[in-house]
C-alpha cells in the first residue's frame, strides 16, 4: 500500500465544515435549519388535526401512514441537498454507491415491517391498552394528553437509542444505521430490518396510560423529526441547542472519534442526554468522521444487517462459560470478551481528514445506470408494499414474487459498487428475470399479450437498453478491487488525533476518560 498510485487514491477529500466557512455560508444554513423546524411545527400541527378527526376506537393499521405520505418530501430534498453540494464544491458529499448501500437497508426494513408489522408493533401496544390501562383520561386529554405523549415517545426513544448503542445484541440491529461514512439525508433512510422492531416494545408501558391511536401519531413524528439531522447543510441553532436536538447534535453522534461515541441520543429533544450526562456539542475545530470503527467495506445491505452478528458469534465462541457467552450480547460493544473486570477495546483515533473512504471507482455514466436502476427498485419497493397489504391471494402470492426480485436487485446493484466478480452475470440475469416477470404481470393483470403493445413495447426496450448499457462497461465492471480502496485511516491518523484532542480537550464532557495525559 505504499505505491504511488495508492498515495494519490487514498488523499481523503475535504470541504468546508458548517462551523466554518463564510458568514453567507452559515447564514444560509440557519436559515434552512429555522425553515424546517417551522415546517415540522405546522406538520405537527397538521397531524393533531388529523387525530382529532379520528374516532376515538381507531386501530393503528387504520391510520395515516405519514411516513409513507413523505416520500415525495424525501426525495425532493435529496435532490436539493445534492444539488446544494454541487454548488458549494462539496466532493465526495454525495455518492451513488452510499446511497445504494444506504437506501437499499432502508427498502429492505419497509418490506419486512410492511409483513410483521402488526405482530410485533400494533399488537403488543393494543394489547396491553385494551387489558391493563390505568385510565381513559388521556384517551379524551385534548392538548394535554397531545404534548404528554410527545415527551413520553421522545423519553422512551432515548432509551430506544442509549442501549442501542450500550448494548451488543441491541448495537448489532442499530449498528446498520451507522455503518454509512456519510451523513446525509440518505444516510437517514439507512434503518436496520430488526431493530425498528424490537424498539416497539420499550413504547408498550406507555400503552397503560396513552391510546393506540395517538401512540402511533407521535411515534411517526418522532422519526420524520429525526430525516433533517443528518445533513451539514445546517449549522449550529443558537439557544435552540439547548432544548431541541439539531443536525449539529446528530452529526457529533454520527462521529467515530472518541469524543463523539455513546453522546447525544435525544429524539425530537436534546433535555434527556443533558439530564442523563450524554450530551457532547459537536466541536468545529474536531469535525466528525463518521462511520463505525472499523469500515464496513461493502455496499450489500444485507451483509450490513448480518455483520454484526458475526462478531458477536465468534466473540462467544471464543469465550467459554455461559456466563461469558451472556455478556457477549449484554456488555458493549467494545468489551473485550472475557475479561474480568471488563475492559474495553481502545477506539481506534483518527480525524476526518485521515479517514480514506471505501469508494471503488466506476465511470460516471455507469453511475445514471445504477441510479436509473434504484430508481426502478423504489417504484417495485411501493407496489410490493401495497400488494403485501392486499386481501386478494393472488395480488400477495405475485407481491412474494415481487420481495425476492426486489431483494435480488438490491443486492445486484450493490455487487456491482462493489465490483464483485460475478455480479455482471448476476445483473444479466436480474434484467432477463425482471422482463419476464413484467411481462407475466402485463399479459395475467392486463388483458394479455400484445407484442406491439404499449407495455410490452416498453418492458423490451428497458430491458435491451439497459442490458447494452451493462455490457459496454463489462470491463470496469469486472476489474478486481484493489486493496488501497478499502475503506482505511492512515498512518498518520493516531498522531493527527492526539494534536486536535490536546487543543480541544477542555471541550469534552462526555468522554473525558479518552483524553490521555502525556
């Protein structure tokens, strides 16, 4: 890794922090910052409306999926902030394969939530309601029973969010969220297909006070809050800081530096991590490198999901005892499996500028051809959704048909950011699947077969399009990986640290104890 092609690969690219820049530059970014909380407090308002509208007997799985009403809102402000980036000189800010990896974790926990939703999210909190509430009073509370179940969602997040982080078994479903070295807005749509899930349950003792109905409202909330954190677009919110949790917040929580780990879990507010001693203000002069510890070095979002099990299994097959073997999925993620007392592995230093990314090379035309592809996955990802909650047999059995090719094509397009070996003859065989797939439903859904129909027309053309597409970029395509694109620190990473941690140290609160006398 020494050779002159990796010294010219590996320069990390940097661009201006928020912290830093012109005052037009910072101005701009609180501008956007005040903009969106005042759309979130009409959206806010907006969805108390809409509660009041309801009847009072409403199940969950009736009510307004504003999550999936966002979408449009999703990816308008995607194209802005890319474009944002463009603008500002921002390389490296954005990229097609991130997005990818990101996107595609978050398509794969919809489908799985869009199955075993009901199960193990609408059931246990409707259960406990009808069986063991305490009273009716916050079923009829108007603005009270409203603002009280805010700051009880927002309460039961943060421990959603601490032990996430605390906890190994816990960390290995929301390490996925992390896993991303960007913090974009596509790095918000990056969830883990369990940990959604699981969370549910810490929200269920609410149900001994709260109804479903206005459960499910402010727990939809308290996630769409969260999509504006993750960008840089927006900078420090001056005395906001104090009550709300803001991108600056979230970006710190993003970071790899030992200053940045297990700080600022807030939701909706930053009041908990100041109560409970989490909270870490992000430092402009020590911006953070985000990402997890140790680079994930592939775009697969299934082997995202996977990943941290397997260290988790092979921690406790090096351990012996059962005990041991317990606290490999109960202690945090740094211990070092066992030893008594616990010790912690030590977080690898580094900064953002001795961060190198994992970003395999692949021509930028070849790049439309992968985002024309996604493109196509979201639209397959909605149908399947919608077919999945269907009372026809027949509409689920073709939606079943439609998860395996989804996933097939998700984990196609990332093989190919990957540039795996075989992932041009897995893509040759995802495009011939999809057409005959498209032309089954067009001949059972339609009204058959017509070669020179509108739709069969276009499936052909799309898919001999894109198939001359992939084949004349089969040579970078299958081109190995070389080892100086893995994601790295570089050796000057340690050093680096120590110089910023030594002029910033009486900045941190949280994690004092990292900070190293000489």
């Amino acid at each position: 890794q020494s050779s002159t092609m990796h010294d010219t690969k590996t320069v990390p690219e940097t661009h201006p922090f928020p912290g830093h820049g012109s005052v037009l530059h910072r101005g701009f970014g609180i501008l956007v910052g005040l903009v969106s909380l005042l759309g979130y407090g009409y959206f806010l308002e907006y969805m108390r409306s809409d509660y009041q509208l309801r009847s009072e007997d409403v199940l969950g799985r009736q009510m307004t999926d504003y999550v999936q009403m966002w979408v449009p809102i999703f990816v308008v402000t995607i194209f802005l902030e890319t474009l944002w980036a463009f603008l500002t000189g921002r390389t490296g800010y954005w990229r097609v394969n991130d997005m990818i990896g990101s996107m595609g974790t978050g398509i794969i926990m919809v489908v799985l939530k869009a199955a075993v939703a009901v199960l193990f999210a609408i059931a246990p909190y409707e259960y406990v309601w009808h069986n063991y509430r305490l009273t009716d009073y916050f079923q009829h509370g108007g603005l009270f029973a409203w603002w009280c179940m805010f700051i009880g969602v927002d309460f039961a997040y943060y421990w959603v969010h601490r032990t996430g982080h605390t906890m190994s078994c816990f960390w290995a479903m929301h390490s996925i969220h992390h896993q991303s070295e960007e913090c974009n807005l596509t790095t918000a749509l990056r969830q883990s297909s369990l940990h959604s899930l699981a969370s549910n349950f810490y929200y269920v003792p609410l149900a001994l006070l709260f109804p479903p109905h206005l459960f499910y409202i402010h727990s939809q909330f308290n996630l769409l809050y969260q999509y504006f954190l993750h960008t840089e677009v927006i900078g420090k919110l001056g005395p906001l800081e104090w009550v709300l949790n803001t991108p600056s917040q979230h970006r710190l929580h993003h970071g790899r530096q030992p200053y940045a780990i297990d700080t600022n879990y807030g939701g909706t507010l930053s009041v908990w991590d100041r109560v409970f001693g989490t909270f870490q203000e992000e430092i402009d002069e020590f911006p953070p490198a985000y990402g997890i510890t140790h680079a994930l070095n592939t775009f697969d979002p299934f082997y995202a999901n996977i990943h941290p099990w397997l260290g988790i299994l092979q921690n406790m097959r090096s351990v012996n005892g059962l005990r041991n073997k317990f606290l490999c999925l109960y202690n945090g993620p740094g211990w070092i499996p066992g030893s008594e007392p616990a010790a912690e592995y030590e977080i690898p230093p580094c900064t953002r500028e001795t961060v190198v990314k994992y970003d395999p090379a692949l021509p930028g035309l070849f790049q439309v051809y992968l985002l024309l592809q996604f493109a196509c996955a979201i639209a397959m990802q909605s149908l399947v959704v919608a077919n999945l909650r269907s009372p026809d047999p027949a509409l689920i059995q073709l939606a079943m048909v439609g998860v395996c090719l989804l996933f097939v094509t998700l984990y196609s397009l990332a093989a190919l950011c990957d540039r795996r070996h075989f992932a041009f003859a897995l893509e040759v065989a995802r495009l011939l699947a999809l057409c005959a797939f498209a032309l089954y439903l067009v001949e059972h859904l339609g009204s058959g077969i017509d070669w020179y129909g509108k739709q069969t027309v276009a499936v052909l053309v799309f898919t001999a399009h894109s198939l001359c597409w992939l084949i004349s970029y089969r040579a970078e395509i299958c081109t190995p990986l070389q080892d100086f694109e893995l994601g790295h620190d570089l050796p000057a990473a340690a050093e680096a640290h120590r110089r910023i941690e030594q002029r910033i140290a009486h900045k941190i609160v949280v994690n004092r104890r990292w900070i190293k006398d000489e």
